[in-house]
C-alpha cells in the first residue's frame, strides 16, 4: 500500500511539473506559440475531469475502508467519550455528503459545458434564490454543529464539585510529564517554578512550608481508579505543550504562568481494554510489523512484543524530543488503586 502511495505521488508530482512547464512557455512574452483548444482538446479534458472524479471517489472508499478505525470510535475509555465520537461521526457524515454532492456538480459541469465550436457561454449576473439557498443551508448546518458542539464542550467541561472528583496535576517539561496527586486532604500544595530546587528534589517547585504540599505524591506513571472522577490541574515548566489523552477524548493545552484544567471519568480499566477485539486486532499487527524489524528494535533495548496502555501524550510540537513526551496511564479498581498510592512517598518524605 505505501509503494502503491509513493508511486501516485510521484506521477502527480511529474505530472505537476510538466503543467507547470507548459504554463511558464504560453507565459513568455513575444512568443510564438499559438495554440488554440479545439474541439478535440476540450472533450478529452471533459472526460480527464470525469475520471478524475471516478478517482476521487475511489480513494475515497477504499480511504475509509483501508483507514475507517483511525476515530478510535469504538475504544472511548471516558464518560463523556460517546458524545465526543457522536458529535465526529455526524461532523464527518455531513462533510462526506456536501464533498460527495458538490465535487460531482464541478467535474460534472466541466465535462458538460467544456468548450465547443459555435457555443456561447451564457452571462447570469445573478440569481437571489440560488443565492439564498447556498447561504442559508451551510449557514443552519454549521450553526446546528457549532452549537451542538457547544453544549457537549459545557458538558464536559462543567465539572461538579459535589462528586469530589480527584484532583491530579499534570506538569509538563521538555520533553517529559510528571504527576502529582493531592493527597490524602486530595488538595494540591502551592507550587511555582521559581521554587524548583533540584539539590532537594523539589523538581515541580512546590512550596515546602505549604501544609497542604506535605502529603502530595509525585510520579513518572499515572494511576487512575475506573469510575471515579479526575479533575486534572495543568502547568508547562518551559514552552506550550498539550496533555492529549487520546482514549478518553481529553486535550488541554499546558501554558507556561498559567494552570488550565480538564476533568473526565474513566470508564474503562487497562485490562478490560486489552481485551477489546479492536485493540487485540491493533496489537497483532502492530507486532507483526515489529517482527520484521527483530534486530533493530532488540538493538535499541527495547521490548520485541508491543503491549497496549492508555498514554498521555504531548500533541504541541514543543522542540525535537516532542515525539517521544509521555508516560503510561494505568487505569484499574479502586482497590489497585489504593495499594499503589500507598506505596509511593509522599513530598515531604522525598525531599533531600
């Protein structure tokens, strides 16, 4: 498939180039070149622009049906995932209709209406109907989306404090994340980059005289328990990064001075999912292909046989380690959940 790609990019790249010559040659001023379109001429673009539409729709559906999983719409891991794949799935029907209908109205009329001896294009210098009914429809379907869009943005993000959802910071750094959890009082302690003290292993810059910083929990590995709800509080050390959750259709950008905030409730544990038929399915050919590349990846020490995690990942293109910024999400039972907290050190007992 990737050589079948390569080789239709480079035909359209020649193909690219020789218009472009073309053109440059009937743009040089005093030249000779006298060439009219005839007849013939214009019925072979007639039919070039036909099938270049037969082609459009092609790639198309072989596109969603090579390439139909890539919305992960199937795998949401979040309580309010199915509205956000809802709210894709009818964004993508509308836009594949509209694309459908219009793209066959231009290559229809240019085949249609090309060029021909003794014909006369017709001047229509206006049509207020026409015009209404090209204006008001887009304008009713993207005002129904926006809104739509709207409510299930508020929804998301209007968090109920009557839950007591758990309160995790997200710090992010080139080109890593780190955790913090508030605690048993499940309040963060203050924290400010000005306070950063690595001798002590205060890396986040939290404030030590801080009560409320005393039992917070710092680490390179995030635990969340499955039902519960997650506000999570976010800073950048350095530039603008983005917290992308990309399973439980979460994303925030991380801006430096500031703390932004998303909250979600996971639905789905790490071992349920590995367990979902689109995820095995994912996993089998993922190690396939791992297969194929044996020395190489066993070279770089890493493990031959991909296992599937939830990840958070950085989505800003934040310097030349950005693809590789993230850290394992382990969703699990409140119980697992309690026996790991429990083994981690508090900030106080951290500090050097």
């Amino acid at each position: 498939m990737t050589a079948l790609l390569t080789i239709i990019i480079v035909i359209f790249v020649a193909v690219a180039l020789w218009q472009m010559v073309k053109i440059f040659d009937l743009a040089q001023v005093g030249s000779s070149n006298t060439q009219v379109a005839d007849d013939n001429d214009n019925k072979l673009q007639g039919y070039l622009m036909m099938g270049f539409l037969v082609f459009i729709y092609a790639i198309t559906i072989a596109s969603f049906w090579y390439l139909g999983d890539l919305p992960l719409t199937s795998n949401s891991a979040s309580e309010h995932g199915p509205g956000i794949d809802n709210l894709m799935i009818i964004s993508m029907i509308v836009i594949f209709i509209v694309q459908t209908i219009t793209q066959f109205l231009l290559h229809y009329f240019a085949y249609k209406y090309r060029g021909e001896k003794g014909r006369k294009a017709l001047f229509y210098a206006d049509n207020n109907t026409l015009e209404f009914i090209w204006t008001v429809i887009p304008v009713i379907v993207l005002a129904g989306l926006i809104i739509w869009g709207l409510f299930t943005w508020n929804d998301i993000m209007n968090i109920d404090e009557d839950e007591d959802p758990m309160v995790i910071e997200l710090y992010a750094q080139q080109f890593n994340w780190k955790a913090r959890y508030g605690g048993e009082d499940n309040v963060l302690g203050k924290a400010n980059v000005r306070l950063i003290d690595n001798d002590r292993a205060n890396v986040l810059g939290v404030a030590e005289d801080d009560p409320n910083a005393q039992d917070d929990v710092i680490v390179t590995e995030l635990h969340l328990p499955v039902g519960r709800p997650i506000l999570f509080k976010m800073r950048s050390q350095d530039v603008l990064h983005s917290a992308y959750m990309p399973h439980f259709r979460a994303q925030m950008n991380c801006v430096p001075g500031m703390v932004t905030q998303f909250g979600f409730t996971p639905t789905v544990t790490t071992a349920d999912m590995r367990l979902n038929p689109d995820i095995v399915e994912k996993v089998k050919n993922i190690n396939e292909l791992r297969r194929d590349r044996k020395a190489e990846i066993e070279e770089a020490g890493q493990d031959l046989l991909y296992e599937f995690d939830y990840l958070l990942l950085c989505n800003k293109i934040c310097g030349k380690s950005h693809y590789n910024m993230q850290i394992k999400i382990i969703v699990e039972t409140q119980k697992e959940f309690d026996a790991w907290i429990a083994e981690q050190k508090t900030f106080a007992n951290s500090l050097n």
